[in-house]
C-alpha cells in the first residue's frame, strides 16, 4: 500500500497497541498450558532488552513471563563491544495448542453498530469429532435474536487438521472496554486423551458513544446556603433530559478550578511539542498539591515516569541546531516551542531529573541566539517568544540581562504574556529594581482591541504567575486576587481554558496562587444528595484536600436539585461536572468559522475502477475522500478522520492516478502534512500553516476487516488552537457482508 513504518504505528510509543486481541497463531509445536487456562496476554513483541551483558565465556541468559499467543516467534540478538565491533544472530520457534480458537473482531466499535463476531477453530490433533464453541459477552453488546437462539453456542463437527468458522451476530449497546471470553471444548467426549483438547480466549476492545457528549462545568466558591441548595442551578437544563452523570468535586484549594484544563491537557489527542509539554506541566509542577485534584492523584513513582516520559518525547524533537521542532522528526526548530518546552526542561532539572546535558547546551545555545535580534525585530509575536526564551534561559540559570532591557525598551510592541514572560526574567536574575521593573511591565494596559493572536497569548496565566511571585505585601496581594479573577473568568464552560497552550499556562498560574493563599481548616465531613440518594465526603489538609462523588441520571427522570451539605465558617471551591450522551441520530454537517469538512467512500477494484461503497465484503480496499476548506493564514490545523469498526486504514496518502494527473482548481490548494499518524480507529493530517486558504482534497486506503453494519463517525477539521473554526462532516452508515458467512 505504499506505506512505511512510521505511517504504520502510533507516533506516541507508550500508545501503540501492540495487543492482537487472540488472533495471532500458527503452526507446530506443542503448548502445554493447565486445561481451560485463559488467554489474555497478547503481544507481537514478547520481550525486548538493551541491557543485557555477557559472561566470561560469551554466554548471556535472559527469562521472561511468556505472553499467550500461540504464533511463530522470530528471535534477534545484536551484540556490540566497545564502538567497533558488532555481531548478530537470529532463530524462530513456534508455540501452539492441539486446539485453537482465533477470534476475529473489529479494533474497536461504536455504541449502536451491529457487527458479525466471528471465531476460527483449528484442529492440529489427531481427534476428530464433535467441539463445542461459546462466546459470553459482557454488558458493552447483546445477541441479536437471542429470543430465536438464545445460546452464543456452536456444535461443529472437526476432522484432524482442519479448521472451522463460526459467527454470532451481536449489538453493541453501552460505551466501555469490551471484555469477551471465547471457549472451545469437545462436546460430549470425557475420555482423557481429549480433556486437554480446549482453548479459552479473552478478546479486548473499547467501545464508544458516537455522537459527541455534552459537557459543562461550572465552579463557586461556596459561602452561601442558597448556592449549596442547588449546585445545578446554572447547568444548561437540555443537557438533563437525556442519559448522564453529575460529578460534584469540593476542596479546600483554589486549584480545583484547574479541573477541565487538567482534563484537556492529559486527554487531548495530538502529541506536538507544546500538546506534549502541556501534558507534561501537572505531574511536574503540582505534585505537591496532588490531592486536590482526583485525576493527579497518582504514586511517586506514576508520576515519576510520566515526566521522564514526557521530557523523553521532547528532546525527540531536537533538530541539528539544537532548537525543537513541532513534530517528531521536524528538521526546522521553532522558537515558540522550543522555548516553552525549554522552560519544562529547566523545572523538570530542577525537581531532580536527569537529562542529557549536551542537549541542554544546545537548546540553550539556540535560545540564546534569537536573543540577539531582539532590537531590531518588529513583530509582537516574534517578540513575545523571544520573551519566553530569556525566562526559560534565565530557569536554566544562564540569564541575559541585557536582552532584558532591550526587550523592555520595547514593551509596547510586545503581547501582555510577553510583558509578563519578560516580567518573569527580570524576577529570576533578581537583579537591581527587578520588583519594580516587573511591575511596571505588568501595570502597563493592555488595548481592548489586541485580541488577533488571543488563542496563543496567555496572558492570565502568565500575568499571575508574575504576580505570585511578587506578593509579599497588601498591595500586591490585591493585583493577584485581581489577577485570579482576571485567569477565571477567561474560563470556558467545559471548566478549560479553550486550547491546550493557554491550559498549560493557567495550571502554572493556578498552583502558584494556590501555594501563596491556601488555608488549613482541618477535617471537614460533608454530604451531597441528588434523586434522593446522599454521599459521604470527607477532607483534610495532608492528603485529602478534594474529595468527589458522582451520580447517574436516565432519561425520564423527574431531576431533583443536588444539594451540599455547608460546614460552619469554611469557604469551600466546587465544580459540577455533567456529561450527557444525546441521542444517537444520524449527524449532519457542521460549520464553524468558515471550516468545512465531507467524506466519501468508494470501493477500489484491483483494475483501479472505482465503484460505491455498497456491497462490500471482507478484504475490499474502500478509497476515503476528504475534501473540504480553510480560511486564508490558518495555523496549526487537524483533519481528523474517525474510522467505521469495519475499516482498518493502510494507506495515508493515497492518490489516484487520474488526481495526480489533474491540476489543482482555481481556489484550491495542494494538501500536504507536516505530520499525519494512521491510528485504530482514526486517521490525521497536520499543517502548520496555510497562507491563502481554500479548498482541499485528502485521499486514503482502507481494508475491510470485519462485517456488521455501523457508524462512522463526523470527520473533522479544526484549528487546534482556534477552536471556533470548526467543520465536521455527515455521519455514514456502512454495511459489509461477506458472502462465505
């Protein structure tokens, strides 16, 4: 197909899936495994290490837990000595079973698609007869037409050496990880020389809702009786008409209103250098203050690998001189992300990381150089992040102070994050009046009108982690209350701060005034009570400074209000969460700041006619066209494909040769990626930059790989840090059938 390795696998390492869910086997051998014993430990790489060492006679031993597949294993062995010498071998073995059972199901599945679960049994004994197939699902699916065939069973009949299919039609009906067990046993023979003639296998997928959920937020700090009387009061009441669940979250800490941004940051899908060192800044920078938020709450040694993980991924994007890249394998830096990833870099040394230091001089050597067009640049954005490098040189503890005051002298031209990134500088090399020139880089008043680059200029965030540093007296205590309210109000009502980037600065901001303002009220007992139902919370000031409980709500419930029990005399910072999952009707398309987005399957024929995607059967290629359109100087956009459970794509650039022969139309632009993944269940396409705008194509193979009937969801494409310039397609409907059912 055209494909390389890269295009092939998950750019994110620890995401790659290298699981078959049971259906790696092969041929040879014997398994001797306990009888029934349950397989559910698939991998295609059983064991790998760069560390072993050899003993004196050149020998070297490694053991390992074996995983379950029964399949034909290549084996590699490199070994080196010293820079020059190199040796290598390698050899096969097989494991395998009497009696096999290879379940074949989609990668993943949608809530409402209907799919042909189906199994192959393999008979490599000398026993022929009758054997018994069974599947129990769990509660993500149901049979269809249990009340005809109540039983997921099947009685074949299996001569020595051959192989049978079976296939059970099921319902996919509740959103989750899908845990099945499939089991193959002789029917009716007890006798001994069958007994071990049985396999049992767990097959694993998740399953999800869709239609986009709904989802809002909302936070008080809670002081009255009538705002604990009903915590629901400001929710939008449509999203309480449908099926959902109500998270309430009360602490003692100001830095639970960093709930939805944390949320975005740790879940957001792309992996680029700032997506990755906004996921990175929570374990780092608020691991002292974990417990005021559940989804951080995590071990020493969790969070331990995830900054190394993180800071890891970012200096894979180092290029040649020294600056990060916006993608793995970028051979351009840039300096935005080079500096805000820098500034991890410099906190994560600083709480005791070890990173290479070579790389470290680097980065730092190419900081320092884009310091010096400072005077002469003109452009604000260029600016501010020539800005953000002196602070993150200045963290690596190489300040600058003479681009401090070149860069002051220019503090009209500069964004209000720029002042307070340069306010941050000139408070790290704590040089002569460093207060005083910071305030009055942070005093200086911003127009209501610079608001062209709003979803990459953190200035809330920035402006009161600036503040926090500075407040020591009742003066500047007020500009940081001021400054809080400022970084709160600019929330959107998903409890974020619209963009993964301006998400990042605010956690920053929000521990920082956390450290400067918490209290300490000792242990607190609270209720919660919704539909009748009351929930313990319980708090205190060492390890429980949140506590959350959730409630479920069906359709057709008459909502009573959710109420909180107040304890004398102590404000408390809560956030209501509810997540509804609408309706699942067909999608129509969408648009949102002249972005634009449809989709098309066709069938490709091995002649290359082109044919639609109406009979389809396992093993068809199915062309994907995306054609769609952009605004002129769109930064940073996604094309985000979401595959139907019967598709599994391997090809991401696909071109016809009748498209590569035709000239791209009048107000039209040829589509190119700076990065683009093939993931299980979607494809993407990354640009940086598009300078005129127009109207796009994107063509992609996909195989079949299962049968049902089933929803592929709207494609997307999107800003990623503009998110009102959205367009999403219609959702699809596909069935493919295979005749040899």
């Amino acid at each position: 197909a055209g494909s390389s390795l890269a295009d092939l696998l998950e750019e994110n390492p620890d995401d790659r899936d290298f699981g078959n869910k049971g259906v790696i086997i092969g041929g040879g051998g014997l398994m001797a495994l306990p009888k029934g014993q349950l397989r559910k430990n698939f991998k295609a790489c059983a064991f790998w290490s760069g560390e072993l060492l050899t003993d004196s006679e050149g020998r070297v031993t490694a053991t390992f837990d074996a995983p379950d597949n029964l399949t034909e294993y290549h084996l590699f062995a490199v070994a080196t000595e010293g820079a020059t010498r190199f040796g290598g071998g390698e050899a096969r073995f097989q494991v395998n079973k009497p009696i096999m059972l290879e379940p074949g199901l989609p990668r993943f599945a949608n809530v409402g698609d209907h799919i042909v679960a189906k199994a192959i049994v393999h008979n490599t004994s000398a026993y022929r007869g009758e054997f018994r197939i069974e599947l129990q699902l769990d509660e993500t699916a149901e049979h269809v037409g249990a009340e005809l065939e109540p039983a997921l069973t099947r009685t074949v009949p299996l001569a020595s050496g051959q192989s049978v299919a079976v296939a059970f039609p099921i319902a996919m009906t509740a959103p989750g990880e899908a845990k099945w067990r499939w089991a193959v046993a002789p029917a009716a023979d007890p006798s001994p020389e069958v007994e071990q003639l049985v396999d049992q296998v767990e097959s694993r997928f998740p399953v999800t809702w869709p239609v986009p959920e709904l989802h809002e937020s909302h936070y008080n700090v809670v002081t009255e009786e009538a705002i604990a009387e009903n915590l629901l009061a400001e929710v939008n009441p449509e999203l309480l008409e449908g099926n959902g669940r109500i998270e309430l979250t009360v602490s003692t800490s100001p830095l639970i209103n960093a709930q939805g941004a944390i949320e975005q940051v740790l879940h957001y899908p792309y992996g680029c250098i700032e997506q990755t060192t906004s996921a990175t800044l929570p374990w780092l920078t608020l691991k002292d203050l974990r417990s005021a938020v559940p989804s951080l709450n995590k071990t020493d040694a969790e969070i331990a690998d995830a900054i190394q993980f993180g800071c890891r991924r970012m200096l894979s994007m180092q290029t040649r001189n020294g600056g990060l890249g916006y993608w793995p394998g970028s051979d351009d830096a840039m300096l935005w992300g080079s500096s805000y990833a820098g500034m991890v870099l410099a906190l994560a040394q600083k709480n005791g990381v070890t990173l290479p230091q070579d790389r470290i001089d680097k980065l730092c050597a190419y900081l320092s150089s884009h310091l010096r067009e400072s005077a002469q640049d003109t452009d604000g954005r260029q600016l501010n992040d020539r800005c953000l490098a002196a602070y993150t040189l200045g963290l690596f503890g190489k300040a600058e102070p003479a681009y401090h005051s070149i860069l002051k002298d220019r503090a009209k031209d500069l964004w209000a994050s720029g002042r307070a990134f340069l306010a941050m500088a000139i408070l790290q090399a704590d040089g002569v009046d460093a207060k005083q020139q910071a305030k009055q880089l942070l005093e200086i008043p911003t127009p209501d009108d610079d608001r062209r680059y709003r979803h990459l200029d953190p200035a809330a965030g920035a402006s009161l982690m600036a503040w926090c540093r500075m407040a020591d007296s009742s003066g500047e205590l007020s500009q940081l209350n001021q400054a809080f309210r400022s970084l709160i109000g600019g929330r959107s009502l998903r409890g974020d701060w619209h963009n993964t980037y301006l998400n990042g600065w605010s956690l920053l901001a929000l521990g920082d005034y956390t450290r400067a303002v918490s209290k300490s009220y000792g242990d607190l007992s609270l209720d919660a009570t919704f539909l009748g139902v009351s929930k313990p919370l319980q708090l205190n000031n060492v390890d429980k400074l949140s506590a959350s409980v959730a409630f479920t709500f069906k359709r057709g419930d008459s909502l009573d209000k959710l109420r909180l029990q107040l304890p004398d005399g102590v404000a408390l910072y809560t956030t209501v969460s509810v997540t509804a999952q609408p309706l699942i009707v067909p999608q129509k398309l969408r648009s949102s700041g002249d972005y634009t987005i449809t989709r098309t399957y066709e069938e490709l024929a091995p002649d290359g006619r082109l044919s639609p995607a109406t009979n389809l059967e396992i093993g068809d290629l199915v062309l994907v066209k995306l054609e769609g359109s952009v605004t002129p100087q769109s930064e940073y956009v996604v094309v985000d494909d979401a595959l139907p459970a019967i598709l599994e794509a391997i090809n991401p650039s696909f071109q016809s040769r009748s498209a590569a022969a035709t000239e791209v139309p009048r107000g039209s632009f040829p589509w190119y990626s700076n990065h683009q993944e093939l993931r299980t269940e979607r494809t993407l396409y990354f640009r940086d930059y598009i300078y005129g705008g127009g109207k796009f194509t994107i063509e992609y193979l996909a195989r079949v790989i299962a049968d049902g009937t089933v929803t592929a969801p709207p494609a997307k494409v999107e800003a990623m840090y503009d998110p009102g310039k959205l367009g999403l397609s219609d959702s699809i409907t596909l069935t493919s059938k295979t005749e040899s059912n």
